[in-house]
C-alpha cells in the first residue's frame, strides 16, 4: 500500500510518469514547468532511464518522435509558447501513429503572456496541436492527485490507441503542494513490434513515417485513423459530475477552474440554488455524453474557465441550443473568485425564474 | 560448364526498389555506399537510419534496416531518441544542405556539440533540390538559382556555410571528413570515409560526420558530365576535400579524451564525479 506524501503537482506529474514506466525524458525549460524537469534530471537516472535537456523545444520533441518510434515510454513537458514550438513534432507523431505524452503545464498567453495561470490553451490542445486532421487525447487533472493518476494511465492510452496525448495542467495544479497517493510502478509493458529498434535479420524492416505522397493512400489513412478516434471516443470520455441530478443551473469547468467552480456550486446550494457542476477530465474526446444528459433537466449552463471562452464552445456544440449557455473567464493569470462566479449563479437562476 | 561467380550485386542493405533520383544524381551512389557499409560491417539488423525532408526524402523505403522519416532538418534530434533508447543499435541520419544547413542548424550543432554517437551523412550540391532549385546555405557566392536569379549576393544574403570546418571546433565530435562521388577513386574514398564513421559509432567515440560534395544536373540545369566539372571548378576550392577532425588519428581514444585534453587548464573540467 503505497503512503501518501506531499508533493508539488509538477513533481507528482514527474513521479508518476517514471512509474507509469516512462524511462526517457527530452523538454526544455521553461516556467511554470520547472520542478518537472529537474525532478527527472534529479531521479531518472536512479531507475536507468535517460534525462536530456534538449537546445530547443522543437528538437525536445523531435527526441520524444525518435525515442518513441524506438519502441520507449517517452515524454516531454512545457509550458504554453514551448508547446506551440513543439507542434510540429506532435502533429509528425500523429501521423506516424506514435505514442508520447506531452504535458503542457499553461501560462498566460498570446505570445510570451505571463508565467501565471491559464487555460488558454484549450483550443490549441483540443482543436489544433498542429498542422492537419488529427486530435490528441487530452487529459484535464484538477487535483495534485489526478496529475499522478492520469499521467500514470497516460502513457497506457498512449500505447493502445498509438497517439501522442496530453496533460493540460496549468502553473496553479503544477505549482501547488497537496497530499498523493503514488500508483505502484508498473513492471509490465505492451509489446510494441512496429518499433524501429532493429530488425535484428528477423523481419521486414519497420518504418516511421508519416509522408504519404499518394492521395488515395493518405485519404485511406487519415480515415482509418479517425476510425480509432470515434473508438477512443466510445471508450475514453471522462467527466466528474458533482450535485448534477438535480441542478438548474450546471456550471462545466475543467482543471484548476473546476476547483473555484465547486465552492461557488457548494455556496449556491447553501442559499438554495440548485446548481451542479460537470468537471470534463478528458477534453478530447470531450465528454458530451454527460453534457446532454444534463440538458434535459438543467435551465441554463455557465462555463468557468481561465481564458476568454474556449471550452464553452464545445459545450454549445453538446447543448445544441436547447439551454442557454453562458460563460465567464479571467485570463492572463488572474484566478476566478468563487463569488463571482456565484454572482453569476445567482443571475443565471433569476432569469431563469 | 564453367563455374559462375557473382561479381557485382546490389547489396542486402539497399532494397530492390525504383529510386526517385534524377538521372544523373549523386544520391544514388551514397546511398549504395551506406548500403554496402551496412553489408560489410554486418549491423543492418541493429541499424537504424533517419531519412530527411529534400531530394532523399523517400529513403526510408530504400534501405533495408529500420528507418525513421524525420521533419526538416529534425533528423539528429530524431536520431538522439532512436540511439539514446537503443544505445547498442547504429544509427545513421541521411541529410541534405537545405535540411541539415539551414533548417536543421540548431539540430546539428547541437547533436554534434553533446557528442551524440551517430553517424550523420551529408550530401551537399549547393541547392535545395527538391522544392526545384532554391538558394541553398550552401549555395555559392555568385551562383544562380531559382531564389537568387541574379547570382547569390551575399551582401544581402549572406555567406555560404562550410559545415565540417564549423563543427571541427565541437569536442563532441569524433570525426569528421569532406568527399566526393565524381571518380572511382574518389567512390571509393568516400565509402572508407562512411566505413570509418560507422565504424567509430561502433566504437562509441563520439559523433561522426561524413559530407559528400555532390551535384545536382537537373536544377543546375547541366549535363552530368558538366555538373561534376562546375562541381570540382567551383566547390572543391570553396569546400575542400580531406578530414576535419578524427580524434582517434590525433592520438584519443574518443572525442571525450579530446574534449579534457583540450580543457585541461580548466579546472571544473577535471573534477572527478563520485560514481
């Protein structure tokens, strides 16, 4: 039975990737990531895996690309512009069907923003992680012990569907200390026989790639591969749902913003409104299942998050115009206040009266 | 009847497969040449190589060991991954100027300078093939191409890069050595240069590099014949031939034994770790 220590979300990401049974680490750094890295540039090595600080973020996952094709448990981390950087490796992974984590611990953004913390990365991680037609698998953690359950079941999902996925943390989840409980080390680990580690005289050579100069033959793939996303999307739905049954009014929050979303849902119920809150802990496949379900109960939605209204799009999408959805966000760094977003509760249940 | 001997044949490494090299191209000797390296050495079952974005895009599907296709100029970055997680395998990159030069400078420096224990060939013909004959890093004061119609101006755009005298200054590197495909007996210079560095690989001395001048007739619009003629005329003087580094000929072990010897008045460099 594992103990339950104190650790900092950027090092319990780290801990629990070495247990998940990742042995190399390539990033670059950057705030607020930090403690990530050097907490594998500190233990790495201690389980015989390699720790490389890479001169870019671009090469950092052009490593993961390399490493991972090797047939590896592999994995980068950084924060919101080193992410952007690395988009071109992960969108190269996803069209050699290569499995990684990638974990992007956001900072306020556009260009260099600030190092405080933000989820205004959503679109980019759910929308476009790169050139072309693909997703990744996004994982939302909203607690210092879900950074180390789903990176520890990350690189897992990573395996089964080949395809890079991420850890959409912010600079509050990943600088922040709360109890965890570590997952067991994993000692057995998937058989990957398309990696690229020799042929060793006994099969055909393998190959990496994700060029495809024929039409009919990148159209075949690309269709082939969205085959897998409708089944990740069948399978891999995660979503929280707190005082949901019964709410009128669902505030959908994910990440740190759930946590800020849940005392104002607490509150609400304390003056009597009947709020509930889905927290979506994949944001690709986004949980809509669950969204839909509350739409033939709930009067209104309010999306609470750190950016200028990103999620609440997919929301819309779920919703479909049969409940009003509304949305409320600070950005750049500023963190939401319960009572403003019980400000909002309270307007929503009025109108809806 | 008289007993038949196989004189001449491709090798096992170099698959049986219609390349897309122009005819003519350079490309196709050097790739035989890593090929028949892989024969002789015998590790084709624990080699891997990276293929570039540029005219040699499509080797992945040429050679016979397992191959990497890479995004431009990320194959050194993509090759650190394949041999940091399989330190036993050998592991090539096979690269243009425009991949390797330019887009990829940081990649290769980089690769370099940590003493990455690849093997990195590098065919430079002074233009970007591929995309049909732009101004390359390494394209020639003067030399016109399709980006540069009036002749490289290198006020403006600058100098060409000779890269084996640039990363002779890296002590990550084990060897590094400048040829060229245009003779037999330069064939067969170029192919104990790309056997020495494998070799040294092998040996895990430190990074190696091998840079092919070569020719490119279809965007150089010349015969074959003439391109290598405008090849030894003009970029043999500006590129000259020979090895840039070999450490183990300058007395070292590796590029390692290089690096402390050149560094020794430095003290940090001599503290000795705990193990």
């Amino acid at each position: 039975m594992s103990e339950k220590v104190l650790m900092k979300g950027n090092e319990a990401l780290a801990e629990s990737a070495m247990r998940a049974g990742c042995r190399f680490f390539f990033g670059y750094p950057i705030t607020p990531q930090t403690e990530l890295a050097a907490y594998m540039s500190k233990n790495m090595h201690k389980v015989g895996g390699v720790y490389l600080q890479a001169e870019s973020e671009i090469s950092a996952i052009n490593m993961v690309y390399g490493a991972s094709a090797a047939g590896a448990r592999v994995m980068t981390s950084s924060s919101s512009p080193g992410i952007s950087l690395k988009s071109e490796g992960i969108s190269y992974m996803a069209g050699a069907d290569l499995p990684g984590v990638i974990v992007n611990v956001q900072r306020g953004g556009p260009g260099l923003g600030s190092i405080q913390p933000s989820q205004s990365d959503y679109w980019q991680a759910t929308r476009a992680m790169g050139h072309g037609d693909f997703h990744v698998i996004v994982y939302a953690p909203s607690t210092v012990q879900e950074m180390a359950d789903y990176i520890y079941e990350a690189f897992d999902v990573a395996d089964k569907y080949r395809t890079p996925v991420m850890i959409l943390a912010d600079g509050m989840l990943g600088q922040m200390m709360e109890p965890v409980v570590l997952p067991e080390p994993k000692t057995s680990l998937p058989e990957k026989p398309w990696a690229c580690d020799g042929h060793k005289n006994a099969r055909e050579h393998n190959i990496a790639n994700s060029l495809y100069l024929t039409a009919e033959d990148l159209n075949r793939l690309n269709f082939e591969r969205f085959e897998r996303y409708e089944t990740i999307k069948q399978n891999e739905q995660r979503a929280d749902l707190y005082l949901v049954d019964d709410a009128d009014i669902v505030l959908v929050a994910f990440g740190a913003s759930a946590r800020i979303a849940k005392s104002a849902v607490n509150a609400a119920r304390a003056i009597g409104i009947k709020a509930g809150l889905i927290r979506p802990i994949t944001l690709w496949p986004f949980p809509c299942d669950c969204i839909k379900q509350a739409s033939l109960h709930a009067k209104a939605f309010l999306c609470v998050e750190m950016n200028m209204g990103q999620m609440v799009d997919d929301v819309r999408l779920c919703v479909a115009g049969s409940k009003p959805v509304s949305f409320f966000g600070r950005t750049g760094g500023v963190i939401p206040a319960p009572l403003e977003v019980l400000d909002c509760i309270k307007s929503l249940n009025e109108g809806g009266r | 009847m008289a007993e038949e001997k196989v004189m001449f044949d491709r090798p096992h490494a170099l698959l049986p497969i219609v390349t897309n090299y122009c005819p003519g191209c350079t490309h196709g000797i050097v790739n035989r040449l890593v090929a028949e390296v892989i024969d002789e050495l015998g590790i084709e079952g624990r080699c891997v190589g990276v293929a570039p974005v540029g005219c040699s895009v499509m080797a992945y599907k040429f050679f016979g060991c397992d191959m990497a296709e890479a995004a431009h100029g990320r194959a050194p970055a993509v090759a650190t991954g394949l041999k940091r997680t399989h330190p036993e395998n050998i592991v090539f990159s096979y690269q243009g100027d425009g991949d390797l030069a330019s887009i990829g400078m940081a990649e290769t420096v980089h690769a370099a300078s940590r003493g990455e224990k690849i093997t990195v060939i590098f065919i430079n013909n002074a233009i970007y093939g591929m995309t049909g004959g732009q101004m390359a890093p390494t394209s020639l004061p003067n030399q016109i191409t399709q980006t540069s119609p009036y002749g490289r101006d290198v006020i403006t755009a600058g100098y060409p890069i000779r890269v084996c005298e640039m990363l002779s200054t890296l002590d990550g590197v084990a060897y590094l050595e400048r040829v060229c495909v245009d003779s037999p007996r330069n064939v067969r210079k170029a192919k104990a240069a790309i056997k020495k560095a494998f070799t040294y690989q092998s040996e895990s001395r430190g990074y190696t590099l091998v840079e092919v001048v070569s020719t490119c007739p279809t965007n150089w619009g010349m015969t074959p014949q003439k391109a290598f003629e405008w090849m030894r005329e003009n970029m043999l003087p500006y590129y000259p031939l020979g090895v840039y580094k070999d450490v183990v000929a300058e007395g070292f072990e590796n590029a390692a034994e290089a690096a402390l010897k050149r560094a020794e008045a430095c003290p940090m460099v001599n503290v000795q770790k705990e193990a």
